[in-house]
C-alpha cells in the first residue's frame, strides 16, 4: 500500500529577503523557518532543503543497509549515518556524501564495504537523487 507524506512551506517575500517555514504535515513533528540566506551562507537556527534532503537521505540509507545486513545473517547493533548535501547558489545541489559508522558482529570487512555500497544505490532517496553524485564512507566499528 502506497504512503504518501507531506510537508508545507509557506513564503513571503522575494527570495533575497523573504522567509518561510516549512512544517511536517504528515507527522505534525513540527514547523521550521526557512530563508535564502540560511541556504546560500549557512545557518544553526535555521532549516534549507538541503538539510531536509540529507535528513530523508541518512535515515533512508540507515533502513536499507540494516536491511541488507540482515537479510545476509549479519543483523546490525548500531548504523549511524550523516548525509551531507552540498548547494552551490547559481549551481545547485552537487552532491550527498553519505557516512556511516555501523556495530555489525560476524561480517568481514568486505562483506560490509559490499552491502553498504549495494544498499547506497538500493535506497529510494539514492535513486531519486540520482542526478547528483552521491557518495559513502563506510566504518565498521
């Protein structure tokens, strides 16, 4: 069954000196302030999409590589993943780097470095952004 989920930015202003809020309308987790100059210079108060991209983007590829994990005999303790997304105003979004560190007992090293790479192209939000580069640094612990 298909599930469908919803967020909501509301914007006024123009793109220099408006803001916005974007608020999770399926989870009602909450509502976040957005601007232009949060995505063009950085911010720690303040959300872009990027953050949100690399938010689907971590939590994504943490499911199926724990998946994968244990679908091989080899079930995880701990995957800890942070997806960075990189913007470049006038460019766009050039890229995800994804890095995990993950507590996985009885699996090689190669195994490991094998079903992290399958599960960063496997990952839904992977396919979507397949027009960027997307990369992975994987640990095991």
């Amino acid at each position: 069954m298909p599930v469908t989920s919803e967020a909501t930015t509301t914007w006024t202003g123009s793109l220099a000196e408006g803001s916005g809020t974007v608020a999770f309308s399926s989870s009602h987790l909450g509502t976040f302030p957005i601007d232009w100059k949060a995505r063009s210079e950085g911010s720690d108060t303040t959300t872009t999409p990027e953050e949100l991209i690399a938010a689907a983007h971590a939590s994504c590829f943490s499911m199926a590589f724990s998946h994968a994990l244990a679908e091989n005999g080899t079930p995880p303790e701990r995957v800890n993943t942070t997806a960075s997304v990189t913007f470049k105003p006038g460019t766009g979004i050039t890229g995800s780097h994804l890095n995990v560190n993950a507590i996985v007992p009885n699996i090689t090293p190669e195994a490991f470095q094998k079903l992290a790479a399958e599960a960063k192209t496997g990952c839904p939000v992977s396919q979507a952004l397949s027009g960027i580069e997307i990369t992975l640094e994987a640990t095991l612990a």
